[in-house]
C-alpha cells in the first residue's frame, strides 16, 4: 500500500512493531523497525533486573517507546517516493514538532499516574526541601507535581510558547527539590532517577526550545 496517509498500517505497527510496513511491502523496513523496537524493550527490562523497576520504566519511556511510536508513524506516512523512508519520517517529526508533542503526551500520563500514587497513598508524607508537611499543607505539595505536569504536557502537545517557561519553573523546582532533599535524606533510588530525568530532559527542551517560540502551533499531521 503506497498511500501517504496509511491509518490501517499505523494500526498494525502498533499492534507489532514493523508489522505495518510489512504490510506496505517494506520488508526490510518491516525487519529493521521489529528487532530495533523489540531490542530497546529487551534492554528496559534487562536494565531493570539488574538495578531498579524506576530505571526500567525510564529506559522504556525515553528510548523503547518513542521508538515504537517512530516506526508506527512511519508506517502511517506510507512509502516516501524522493527520500529513504526513516530519513522523511524523521524530518517530519522534527520540523512539525511531533517530539515535544510526544514529550506531552508522556507528561500528560504520567498526570494519571501521579494522581493514582496519591490517591493510594494518602498517608505518605513527600519530602519537601528538608521537610515532610501533614495534613492540608501536605496534599498541596503533593498536588504540585500532577499540576504543573498537566500544564505542561497540555501547552507541549499544542507547542504553546508558555509551554516552555512553565517548563523550566517545574524543573527548577524539581531539581531543587531533589538536591535539597538528597542533602537531607540522603541519595535513593527514586530521588537519583528524577534528578537525572529532570536533566536530560531540561537539556532537551532547551535544545529544542525554537520550536516552542517560534509558533504557537505548526500544524498536524
């Protein structure tokens, strides 16, 4: 199917890693996206055996499941007639800011999760710069984190400018939070992985900060 727009493909790449272009008749394509999508699963889980469920579901969100939701679009944009197919896929994301969208999509799930944790969770007293707040005081804090990731997973998936220094608020505040606390209660492994996110993706989002300022939508597709 050489169509551009190939719905049923994005549907079966979805299903099974590659399985789309399969069907497309991009069998080398098809074999590249499985054992690249699979392997990246194997090394999550693999990663996570050896050190910490929290670092499993790290290497599966930042590196498993984008590349999953890759080869699923790419096999929705169908056969590229001018340019290697991977090359086209890419620079569409790029320039139509699909990557920050992306970046949304996992903050505004991780809103779902973040309010489960809470909700199940009532008495559990979350570190804040060297103290544990109770009561009123306490689910405030808590409340912070499913707030501001909602904010900015809504202005990423719409590439809106306030997106980005809203962004930078939650992660001054994450960082700092953390390291304050690491002085405090010492290094976990939860505490490590959070700060080390928070970089990464700070870095990210800086380097990518032009497509945030520059519309505040480009469009879809």
């Amino acid at each position: 199917m050489n169509s551009p727009f190939d719905l049923r493909a994005a549907l079966l790449s979805i299903l099974l890693p590659g399985l789309g272009q399969l069907s497309q008749g991009r069998r080398f394509h098809a074999l590249a996206a499985c054992l690249a999508t699979l392997l990246l699963v194997a090394l999550s889980v693999w990663l996570g055996r050896i050190t910490d469920r929290a670092v499993e579901v790290l290497v599966f969100m930042v590196l498993a499941l984008p590349c999953w939701v890759l080869q699923s679009y790419d096999a929705y944009l169908g056969m590229s007639p001018n340019t290697p197919d991977w090359l086209r896929t890419w620079r569409i994301i790029w320039q139509r800011g699909h990557d920050i969208r992306f970046l949304g999509m996992l903050l505004l799930i991780s809103v779902l999760n973040d309010t489960w944790i809470i909700l199940t969770n009532l008495d559990y007293l979350l570190p804040f710069y060297c103290t544990k707040p109770d009561g009123i005081p306490g689910f405030a804090i808590k409340a912070i984190s499913p707030a501001l990731h909602l904010a900015v997973g809504y202005g990423f998936v719409r590439l809106r400018r306030w997106a980005l220094f809203i962004y930078l608020v939650y992660a001054t505040y994450g960082f700092t939070n953390g390291v304050v606390n690491l002085t405090c209660f010492g290094p976990g492994r939860i505490r490590n992985t959070l700060l080390g996110t928070i970089v990464l993706s700070t870095a990210y989002i800086l380097w990518r900060r032009g497509t945030l300022l520059k519309n505040d939508s480009l469009g879809s597709g």
